[in-house]
C-alpha cells in the first residue's frame, strides 16, 4: 500500500514534503506519522505544549482585540455563553476565525473543508448518524493505520475513540467549523441518494427500463454500495468524462479524467477493493468469476435526476483486476456549433459544407478530441422532417430524437462497412459514419457522396490535410477522393482558465519562438493560477480549438496527383486556412486558454476525454 500522505497530497495537488509535529489532544491515539502540509490544511504554530485560554490565542491570533475579548468574556458571564460564542455571534469572529483558533489552543491542524478533496472511502468508514452525532468525519488516509478525522469539537475524546474503534485505525484530529462538517456529511448523503434512487425516478418516466439499473442494498453490501454510488455521483458532479479504478498493490487507486487530465481522487482500501470491482461488475451484468480477460458492458442510471449512461470495460492486471467506467452524460452535452470555441471566418465554411445536399465532410483528430460532439451538432443543425438521418456509429453515444442510430455489432456481423452497405439502400439524404477505419468503409462513404448522399464521418489524422493522403493510402482512388470531399475540420480540445484565478501575464517573443511559433512582437495573454472554484488546476471546462480546410479546385488537383500532405498543408494556408496552432494562440490572446495547455494539446495529439 502507498504512503497515505503521499496520496493525500497528490490529492490535493500539493508535493510540498510532510513536515510538523503531530497533533496532540487529551489521551489521543498516537499518529504514526509526522502531519502532511497540505492545501486546505493548516498546522499549528509550535508554541512548546503551552497551555493557553482560548481567548488569550484569540488575540495572540490578532482575530479580535484584547478590548474585544474582555468586553465578550463579561457579557458571557451575564448570557451564560463562552466567550467565543458572543465574539461570533456579534460578528466580531468568524466562524472560521474560531476554528483556527481552536486548533492553535489544542496544537492540531485546521482544515478548510471547501478547499480539500474528501477521500470517499475514508468517508464512508463510518455511517452518516454516526458523523452528525460527534459532528465529525474522516475526510482521509495518513498511512496503513492512520486516519484524518475532521471535528469541529477536538476536545471530544469519546468520539475520537469511538471512531477508532468503529474503524480499527488510529485517529489524527483536525479542526474544522461546525458548518463545514455538516455540510460535507449532507454533500456525502445527498450523493449516494441521488444515484439510489435510480430505479423509483426511471420506472416512473418509463425510460430506459431495460437499462436502468436496480439499486438494492442489504446489510452486509451497504458500505461498499454507497461507496460505488457515491464515487459515480462525485464523477458526474465534477464533470468528469472517466472514472478509472485500477489496482494500486492490494488496494485500488481511483481517479477522475477532468477536462481531458486524469486527478487521483481517493484510494480504496484493500478490505473493500474486491467488493467495489464486483459491484461494479454487477451492475454491467458482467461475469464477477471472469477475471481472466477483459469484459465490456453497459448500464444506465439516474444521477440528480436526469440519466447517465456508464460504459464499463474491465482490465485484468498483472496486480488484480480493474475497471474504466465511460460517463456519457447527454444533458452535459451542449450540441450547439456556436458555443464549441469555432471562430465565425472558420463556422461559416464548416456550415456551407455540412448544409450542402451531397459531399463529404471529415472530421479528424485524435481519440478524445471532440470529433463526434461536432458531428453531433451539426447533424442537429440539419435535422429536420424533410430529411432522412441514418447513423452507423461504434457506440451510439447520445440518442437524437429524429435520427435513425446504428449501433456496430461486431459478434452479430454488424461492422461499419455491412451497416454502411444497407444504410446506402435505405433511401437516406443524410449518412453519419461513425469512423472510417478501414478501405471498404472508406470506398463506401465516398462513393455515397458522390451519388447524392451527404457524408460526414471522423477519421484519426492529426491534420486536415493529412486525410486527404490518408484516404487515397488506404485505397481509395485519387480522383474518388478529389470528387467527394468538400471539407475537412482538424480539431483539438484544451482547457479553459478559471475565470475567478487567471492571471494576465506578457508572452515573450523568445517563449512563444520555444513553442513554434514564428513571433516578431510579446503577446498580451494569461496563465492558470489556481483556487478553490478549480480544484487548484487553474482551468475549469474546455474548447475547441480548430483548422477548417475547404478543398478548393487546386487542392482536387493535387489529390489527384497524388502529392504529399504537406504540400497540401502549405497550399491551403496560402489560400487562408488558419492551422490549429494558430486558433489556439488566437485563444491564448483572448484570455481563454494558456500557451502551455496549447502546446501540450497540440505537440502531443493529445485531448483525450
């Protein structure tokens, strides 16, 4: 098993080294390891085990004046409160203010439980009641035996006790306010509960009945369910696209792919790790005695009320079993062309070829780059009763009602070119391949837009002109090629900045050389920062960035002639294509995006989901 604080700080984003005392109250269970310095976390001021007023550290704290204090103190005698309580309530200290306050008096840590990531299966080592009675919470691991318990009372050693005993690990307390803990154990409640009532909310809007997953909890499974549905319900709820939950020596590591990067959010101990894979398993309607090869499976669930499918896919490895969970979320979708990040000059061409009668129109990119979201949305553009819209896709990610949606079945002979084949003869105006992987899917699609039939279809190149050498490599014929495609969109996404952290920064001709870019003058642009709005990542969602390549006479002729990619690549920038580079600096200006995130995004073809 991993060092915990190690962890916990990868967690938090923060690699500082562990450092200052352990935390001491009256009779604790011994810590077995130093306190980690951690974001959200505060340690005490090494004050030599004096014992001190609470009052006196108040002021010591500079959070209220001595005159302050005495006046609370007198009041307090005649009210029968403490005077900390009269200092809140008056507004003189915040409830923050106390807390810290509090763990200066008793040598503990304080933790800002807005800011820090809660491991879930700390969380759930104890039941919710037994949270909101001693008004604590584990919120992490420290090591193999050691637990970070959140508490707004530190001076409460039955619960410290009562927890130790209740989990079987030795307790560290950290100081937190009495809203910050009640608000994470409703936040813990409320996200369990909005994926167990899946099955009352589906059966009653009669959707997805088939899919939809019935959630029954016994006495000996509870822990490890409400952990599996809190784990889904937190991914949903930071727009996560992949939960990952792979085997980490004898425990499981779990993390969450945001904004196209992986984030370790928790790890599960070695004593649930087997009951998450299986529940996991049971809800795919998987084999749970298969562990030998992978298996893939679906299931449907209801999350904050509007559904959410998971595509599962086990992964047997060398350290155990382990399994990624596809979040396909179609109300986090926006299917709207405008809000995908495409500038107007490059919207406007990608429109007049997706709204022509017949063609073929591409979209490439590598896995993960938003290709079938812009398939999608333009398909919603065209989608009208007049036209008839057949898909053949490998999954179908989101329903579109008004379209006919293919699903590739490969055990029942059900591959793109078969589909694609009876899809030509199914009298469509519209066909949407899903991706062209092969020469007879690619032969088929060109020649349906050459007999009338508007084509749009994705294929993995990393640059538009890239494809058009790339289809002829496969087998198609030049002058098919040169005939068909009418245009081809290269895209990428990148993260955008945090608007509440983004700081403006000047980008010198020298970085920007580094980058590839040919400067002659600094640029005015911004880089991430980071804060608790963001996790600490400095960017929050992403856009696209794009290259539009409209296949003018000239470039037909080189197709056909069977010229290199680059010589199309330098044609079509002479008659004003913008190359993807250059939209994402574009972006850099515009305070959208970093010159960093660009070059990852760009230089490496990456942009997963």
């Amino acid at each position: 098993m991993p060092s915990k604080s190690s962890t916990l700080r990868a967690i938090t984003g923060d690699n500082r080294e562990a450092k200052g005392p352990v935390a001491a109250v009256p009779n604790p269970p011994q810590a077995s390891i130093e306190a980690a310095t951690l974001v959200g976390v505060r340690a005490p001021t090494d004050r030599g085990g004096t014992q001190r007023f609470l009052s006196d550290v108040i002021v010591e704290m500079g959070l209220a004046s001595r005159q302050q204090v005495d006046t609370a103190i007198e009041a307090a005698r005649v009210n029968g409160e403490t005077p900390e309580a009269m200092l809140v309530r008056s507004g003189t200290l915040s409830p923050d203010g106390l807390s810290q306050a509090l763990a200066e008096r008793y040598g503990l840590d304080y933790v800002d439980l807005a800011t820090f990531n809660i491991d879930m299966a700390a969380a759930n080592l104890v039941s919710s009641q037994v949270a909101k009675r001693y008004d604590a919470l584990p919120i992490a691991f420290l090591d193999d035996r050691t637990l970070l318990v959140a508490m707004s009372d530190p001076a409460n050693v039955l619960a410290i006790d009562d927890i130790a005993i209740l989990t079987g690990f030795e307790i560290r307390a950290a100081v937190a306010t009495t809203y910050d803990v009640a608000n994470a154990i409703s936040r813990l409640t409320r996200l369990s509960d909005s994926v167990a009532t899946a099955v009352e909310e589906e059966d009653h809007q009669h959707q997805h009945a088939a899919e939809v997953l019935e959630l029954h909890e016994s006495a000996d499974d509870a822990p490890v369910v409400k952990l599996v549905h809190q784990l889904v319900a937190q991914a949903v709820e930071a727009g996560a696209s992949d939960l990952h939950i792979m085997p980490d020596g004898t425990d499981l590591r779990v993390r969450f792919r945001i904004d196209g990067v992986l984030r370790d959010i928790t790890t599960v101990p070695r004593r649930m790790a087997a009951g998450v894979v299986s529940r996991v398993k049971i809800m795919a309607e998987l084999d749970i005695a298969e562990r030998r090869v992978p298996q893939d499976g679906r299931v449907g669930l209801s999350v904050d009320r509007h559904h959410v499918d998971l595509r599962v896919v086990t992964v047997p490895t060398v350290r155990g079993e382990g399994l990624v969970m596809r979040i396909l979320d179609k109300d986090a979708v926006q299917l709207n062309l405008a809000s995908l990040g495409m500038a107007p000059g490059e919207l406007k061409a990608f429109a007049r070829a997706y709204q022509q009668a017949y063609g073929a129109v591409l979209v490439t990119g590598p896995t993960g780059s938003g290709k079938s979201t812009t398939l999608y949305s333009a398909i919603s553009e065209i989608n009208t009763a007049e036209k008839n819209i057949v898909t053949i896709e490998d999954p179908v990610e989101y329903e579109i009602d008004g379209i006919t949606q293919i699903q590739v079945n490969t055990k029942a002979g059900l591959l793109f070119e078969t589909g694609l084949r009876a899809i030509v003869r199914a009298d469509p105006d519209v066909i949407m391949v899903g991706e062209i992987r092969d020469r007879e899917t690619a032969k088929i699609a060109v020649e349906a837009a050459l007999t009338g039939h508007l084509v749009l279809s994705t294929l993995h190149t990393n640059d538009a002109a890239t494809s058009i050498t790339r289809l002829i490599e496969m087998g198609v014929e030049p002058f098919l090629v040169a005939s068909a495609i009418d245009c081809v969109v290269a895209q990428r996404l990148v993260r955008t900045l945090c608007p509440q952290c983004k700081r403006r920064m000047i980008l010198p001709m020298a970085t920007l050389r580094e980058y590839g870019y040919h400067a002659s003058f600094d640029v005015e642009g911004y880089e991430p920062v980071g804060c608790k709005h963001c996790g600490g990542s400095g960017f929050k969602g992403r856009t696209g960035i794009y290259e539009v390549m409209t296949v003018s006479p000239e470039i037909r002729a080189l197709a056909l002639e069977r010229r290199s990619a680059s010589e199309v690549l330098e044609l079509a920038v002479t008659q004003g294509m913008r190359r993807i580079r250059d939209d994402g600096l574009e972006k850099v200006k515009q305070g959208r995006t970093s010159i960093s995130e660009v070059a990852r995004v760009v230089n490496s073809g990456a942009g997963d989901a």
